[in-house]
C-alpha cells in the first residue's frame, strides 16, 4: 500500500508549558508518501492481521523563533533538522461476524504498536556547538472496531473499516482512531487495484 498523508505533528517533552513542538509549523514538514505491508491469514470467519506502516521525516529549517525540545532551547536564526521516525505496527484479529457471497460483516480488535523516535539538531544562531535533543519511546494501544465489504457485480468491492480506543489514566492517556475506506477493482482471481482514503488520528501520553 502506499500512502501520502497530510500531517499533523506535534511533540510534548520535558516542560508541557514551553516544551511542545510542533513539526510541521517549525520545520515546514511536508506531505510525503510511505509504504505499508499488509498480510492477512484466513481460516473460514476467522482472519489474522498483520501491517507494518513505517513513517519518516528529515526536514531541515532556519529557525524563526526559540523552541524547547528535551529541556534544550534551540535559538531563533539557528541552522536546525528535525528527525522523526514512526514505526506502526498493528497484529489483529477479525471475526466476520455475517458472510455472505456480496460481502460481509466483522469485528475487528488489533494492537496498535507506535515506536517513535524524534530528534531536534541545531547548529549556528549564537551557539558555540552542535545542540542536539533526542527521545524514543514506545506505546502498545488495544483498539476495537468494525469492518465491511461489500461486492458490486464480480469486479467491484467497497471497503470501510474503523478501530479505536481511548483511555486516561495517571500514568497513561491514549487516544488512538484509525479509518480506513477504499474501493477495489478486481481484475482476476488473485490479482487487483486498491485506492481509497485513510486517516489516523494519535494522541499520547507516556509517563
């Protein structure tokens, strides 16, 4: 699958009050496209998923005002990099609840597993050396949701899914909402195009 998503990127370390960066309005990020690998075993209604949806950023920005990242202050004016590398996985179970020859019907629980690891370099606006902040971390998130499909004559099907999740707690608040709809053209028995639109929405805290 190939994906270009529009982001939306901001990160929280250290001080919440001056510590949150946002990417996109800092560093300029810009829309890219990743690729994602999908496999799925079927036994009758049971199915086993599995996706791996790895997301990168290097963008590389003058720095129009003074940002915090990691307790570090990165100056106006500076030379700076922001380096972010997102590696989703999801392992899931699907149960078509209601099967039929024009589709189906299932419920659908995955593990979303997020491995984030974001890095701000800067060089120059005063300072007298290489200033670089980094973190890494991880967040197992249990979603639920759905899944149809629905066929029109022998070449056409229609796909929506949705898992979600939310929770909050003292040592953890998560939010994670993933939709997925899409239309396939079948060209033969093992053998079709896939397009469609898709939108994940995460927000995390880890303590």
């Amino acid at each position: 699958m190939l994906w270009k998503p529009t982001p939306e990127l901001s990160l929280t370390t250290g001080n919440a009050r001056i510590g949150t960066v946002d990417f996109v309005q800092e560093f300029g990020i810009t829309d890219d496209r990743f690729r994602e690998v999908r496999g799925v075993m079927k036994a009758g209604k049971h199915k086993v998923r599995f996706a791996r949806l790895p997301i990168r950023y290097d963008q590389n920005a003058v720095l129009t005002r003074t940002i915090t990242f990691q307790n570090l202050t990165f100056p106006v004016s500076a030379n700076g990099n922001a380096n972010i590398k997102w590696d989703l996985y999801r392992f899931g179970y699907e149960w078509d609840a209601i099967s039929a020859s024009h589709g189906f019907i299932g419920l659908l629980t995955e593990v979303k597993y997020n491995k984030i690891a974001a890095s701000v370099t800067a060089t120059g606006g005063g300072l007298g050396t290489t200033l670089t902040g980094a973190t890494e971390v991880t967040a197992p998130v249990p979603t639920i949701g759905g899944i149809a499909r629905g066929y029109i004559g022998k070449s056409l099907s229609i796909t929506g899914e949705f898992t979600g999740f939310k929770l909050d707690r003292s040592s953890f608040r998560g939010k994670f909402y993933d939709l997925d709809l899409s239309g396939a053209l079948h060209l033969g028995a093992h053998l079709g195009v896939q397009a469609g639109y898709r939108s994940i929405d995460t927000d995390y805290r880890v303590d």
